[in-house]
C-alpha cells in the first residue's frame, strides 16, 4: 500500500480529515489489520511534535483507541490535551471524554475536568459536546458547575479570536 504523506492527506482529505477523527472518537477499535487511512504514523508524529494541532488531536485519538499504535493512555492524555489547550474543539470534546471515562488505570475518571472540557467544545459550538453536557451536569453539585463555568469563561478569553 502507498503511504501518502500526511500533509498531501489533509490538503486532499480536509471535509473527511473531521469525519475520520470522529469515527475513531466514537468506535474506539480499530477492527482493520491494515492501517485505516493509509496514513504513515511517523509523519502524523512528526506534524504533531512541530505543532500541527489536527495532527496532535489525531495522535491522541490514535493512542486512546490503540489505531494504528499500541494504545497509550498517557500519551493519549498529552497529545489531546496539547490540541485542546490550542483550541481545537473536538480534542476538547475528546479529553472531556476521556476525564469522564477515565483512561486504564493511567487516568483516573475526573468528572469536573471532563465537565470543563466538555462545556468549553460546547461554547465554541460542538453540538455533540452540548449533548454530553446534560449527563455530566446530573454528576456535579450546581456549585461545581458555575464555578467551572466561570473557569470556562477565563479559558475562553485565553484562545485566540479565531477559536472563539
């Protein structure tokens, strides 16, 4: 199989590159022997440690769901949580998850994190994160949750105009 660099994939690929990242976020497994988008796994790791924000989110997700790489939970934790802290919605959605799912025995489940990360995809406009947030709001005291609203709302001003 030809492996495509990952930088010719997502300029070929961008409308599916989102559709990807999702189906991996819901599946969790990877069921194909083969690697799943013809993607060499050196490269999307290479984009990622030179800042490639798509590609850390997707290093993440990769490491969480064991595709293509054996599953790592703390790696997964690092390379969402680098896309996350840049803005990139679904890997806030995604480490929301994580922290509300817990990760192995590396990451402990964490329902106040998860509901800060989940609330901040939901403010930038991620309706599944919107949806995710009713069930993580039954698991906090209201008090938790306006303060961690109000935490949003700091995060928020952080971002860059264009993630808003």
């Amino acid at each position: 199989m030809n492996m495509m660099s990952y930088k010719q994939w997502q300029s070929a690929k961008y409308p599916v590159w989102t559709y990807c990242c999702l189906v991996l976020l819901f599946v969790g497994v990877n069921i194909s022997p083969e690697p799943a988008w013809g993607l060499d796994t050196a490269q999307v790791l290479f984009e990622a440690e030179h800042g490639d924000v798509n590609a850390a989110y997707f290093l993440g997700v990769m490491y969480r769901t064991g595709s293509e790489v054996s599953s790592d939970c703390n790696k997964a934790l690092k390379w969402t949580e680098q896309a996350a802290l840049q803005g990139h919605t679904l890997a806030q959605s995604h480490l929301g998850k994580i922290y509300s799912d817990g990760c192995g025995e590396q990451v402990a489940k964490n329902p106040v994190k998860a509901y800060m990360w989940t609330v901040l995809a939901a403010k930038q406009g991620l309706r599944f994160a919107k949806k995710n947030l009713e069930e993580l709001e039954g698991q906090l005291h209201p008090y938790v949750v306006a303060d961690t609203q109000r935490e949003v709302k700091e995060k928020l001003r952080n971002f860059t105009p264009a993630m808003k």
